[in-house]
C-alpha cells in the first residue's frame, strides 16, 4: 500500500472510531439520553468498549486468512480506542454514578460480582496501554511484549462476563458477543496446535533423513 493510501485509511479508522463518542455527545447536546441518562451513558461506553476490544483480535485471524496484510497497522491505534472508551466507562461509573464515594465503590466491587469482572477488565488494560508504544516494546522485548499482551485475551473474557451477567435476563447480545470471542480463541488455539505440530514433525522425520547411504538397506 502507498504511503497516501495508509494515510487516508488512518483518517478513515480515526473517524469511525470517534464516532460512538459524536453520536453521545450529539445526544447529550440534544437533549436524548432517553430517562436514564446515566444508564445510558454507561452501557454505550461499556459496549463500544467491547467492541472494540472484539475488533481488535480480529485483526490477526483477518491478516492471516484473508491476507490483508495492512491491517496490523491498525491493530494498536484500535486497541487504544478500546482503553479510550473503557475510560470513559469507568469514569461515568465512579463520576456519574458513585460521585467519587471510594467506600461505596469498594463496597460494589465486593458484592456485585459483574461489577467486580469489569474492575478487573479495566485493569487489564491499563497495562496493554501503557506498554503499546514502539519505545516499551524495545524496552520489554518483543518476547516478553507479545507475552504481556495476551492478557488481553482475559480482559475481553471478563468484559464479556461482566456485560452478561449485568444484562441478567436479556442475554443476547451479550451471547452474540460470547460467540465471537469463541471463534477468536478458539482460532488462536488452532492455529498454536498446527505450529507445534509442524515444528514437531521435522523433529520426528530428523533420525531417518540422516541414517546416512545403507538406511535403505534395512528395509
């Protein structure tokens, strides 16, 4: 891809992925945050943050079997986006909703278990974000980068629980959401079993590749 056609793509994901926060700032302006403002505020964030995280692990599965290749360039900026909209998840839950009580919120931690997975989820991120710069993955290494962030795998896992077990009746879009994390890891676990798998048959087939002239002689 030319360098003007990445350019008008960044453009085009930088637009998209603001577009949730223009559609709520728009409603907010507006006068339409339906009667629950609050509620409604906090379960669109939360959502798009659940989009986004889905978002990006798709982006390897795609590149890989599709062979869109440029999409990683996309991976990390969407990524962030989906720490941008967890902050601001959080924030309306500890502004809006707690007013900055820290005893009630540690309260709620404790004996609402959804509240508890999306603290938790939340706090996974923290660190992918902070280690998402090019000068943290020279600083950790790109072994001990990759493996840092596949936390991210348990920080959609648990967003996934915290959003099914806050919707309690109507589960299903967070099913819809279960389902595609699934296929994700399920993708990823494949994927790891046939890499092993390759790199253990050369092992197995190394003795008789190298018995020498009279290995056909032993048939």
């Amino acid at each position: 891809m030319t360098k003007k056609s990445v350019l008008l793509l960044k453009c085009l994901v930088w637009v998209g992925c603001l577009a949730p926060l223009g559609r709520l700032i728009f409603r907010a302006l507006t006068g339409r945050l339906t009667a629950n403002p609050i509620e409604f505020i906090t379960l669109s964030t939360g959502t798009w943050t659940l989009i986004f995280l889905i978002v990006t692990l798709s982006i390897t599965p795609l590149r890989q079997v599709i062979g869109l290749a440029w999409l990683i360039k996309f991976r990390r900026l969407i990524g962030l986006f989906a720490f941008f909209y967890g902050c601001l998840h959080f924030t309306t839950y500890i502004w809006l909703d707690k007013f900055f009580d820290l005893s009630d919120m540690v309260k709620d931690v404790a004996k609402r278990p959804f509240i508890t997975a999306g603290f938790l989820a939340f706090l996974l991120l923290i660190p992918l974000a902070a280690t998402s710069t090019a000068g943290a993955i020279r600083r950790l290494g790109g072994s001990r980068w990759q493996l840092l962030h596949r936390i991210v795998y348990l920080s959609a896992l648990l967003a996934v629980i915290h959003f099914w077990w806050k919707v309690k009746a109507d589960t299903r879009q967070p099913r819809i959401y279960a389902s595609l994390l699934a296929v994700l890891l399920l993708y990823r676990v494949a994927a790891w079993l046939l890499r092993r798998r390759s790199r253990l048959v050369p092992e197995r087939t190394a003795p008789a590749a190298d018995a020498g002239p009279g290995r056909h002689l032993e048939t």
